[in-house]
C-alpha cells in the first residue's frame, strides 16, 4: 500500500502543479490580451470571458489536493509545544485521537461533498459563461480530495500502528 500512496502522493503533485501553471497561463493570456485591447492593436474578441471560471475551478482543485498532500507529510500546522511536554506514549496518543478525529472529518466531507455534487447534477447546475461549464466539476473537488485525504491518514495510521513511526518523522522526496 506505501507504493500506490507514494504514488498517489506524486501524482497529485503533478495534477495540482499543472493546474497552477495552466491558472498562470491563461491569467497572463487574459491580462495580456486586456492591454492589447485598450492599446487597439487586436480586437475584443481575443480576450475570452470564461478564463477565470476555469481558473478558479484549477485552483479549488490544486489547493484541496495540495492540502491531501501537507496532511501526508503532517506538515499542517499543530501546537507543537503541547504535543513536545507530553512523553512518547502521550503524544502516541495525542496522534492516534488526532489521526481517528481527522478520519472522521475526512468522511463528513466525502458524504457532504457527495451529497452537493449529487444536487449539481440533479439541478444541472452551469456557468454563465459561454462555456456553461457544470458546477457538479467544481463541487467534486471536494469529496475526491477529501477520499485522498482519507486514504493518506489511514496510511499514516498504519505507520504510526506498526512502526511507532510519525509522519512528521518520515522522510519525503
């Protein structure tokens, strides 16, 4: 299971980094084609009304994914020095509540994400650009990452279980 998650993990990555140079690209675009505009020296018809709607759905999805990934790493934030005055089988503790309340929250999420995209279809809900781009696409955002999430606290649960070993200090590529 570590390989497909270290996988997974790097994958993500991926995603949410070309999502990001895809939002940087055609906000320059956008910006670009502004100014030519107002300097008269290309038409109105370059500049396209739907870049940032796509935009903000690339960047909904990057963050969320973005957030799978820190939670793998335990890289979010934590009070630190409450966590450091306990002894090794507090803070075993403190992360297996931590890990089982972040499960939890996990599966609120996959369910309410579910049930909004489920509302999405239902309604067929769209843009109001010349895209008419489904909602449903920027709701599920949420529920997908959201099961990524879930299954890299299981696999830190798992580690933590079986090794003793805290994400936080495991080593990342």
């Amino acid at each position: 299971m570590s390989r497909a998650i270290a996988f997974l993990d790097r994958l993500i990555g991926w995603i949410a980094a070309g999502a990001l140079g895809i939002t940087f690209v055609l906000l320059v675009y956008n910006v670009a084609a502004r100014y030519l505009i107002s300097f008269g020296w290309v038409s109105p018809s370059v500049q396209l009304n739907w870049v940032f709607e796509i935009c903000v759905f690339l960047l909904v999805w990057a963050v969320l994914l973005g957030v799978a990934r820190i939670e793998k790493r335990a890289q979010h934030i934590r009070v630190d020095f409450l966590y450091n005055s306990f002894g090794p089988k507090g803070q075993m503790a403190t992360e297996v509540f931590a890990l089982v309340f972040a499960m939890g929250v996990a599966g609120f999420f996959i369910y309410s994400g579910h049930l909004v995209v489920q509302d999405a279809l239902f309604w067929d809900e769209r843009s109001e650009t010349t895209l008419r781009t489904p909602f449903w696409i920027l709701y599920a955002a949420l529920p997908v990452a959201f099961v990524v999430h879930l299954l890299f606290i299981i696999e830190r649960f798992r580690l933590l279980v079986t090794t003793g070993e805290s994400a936080k200090q495991a080593q990342f590529d």
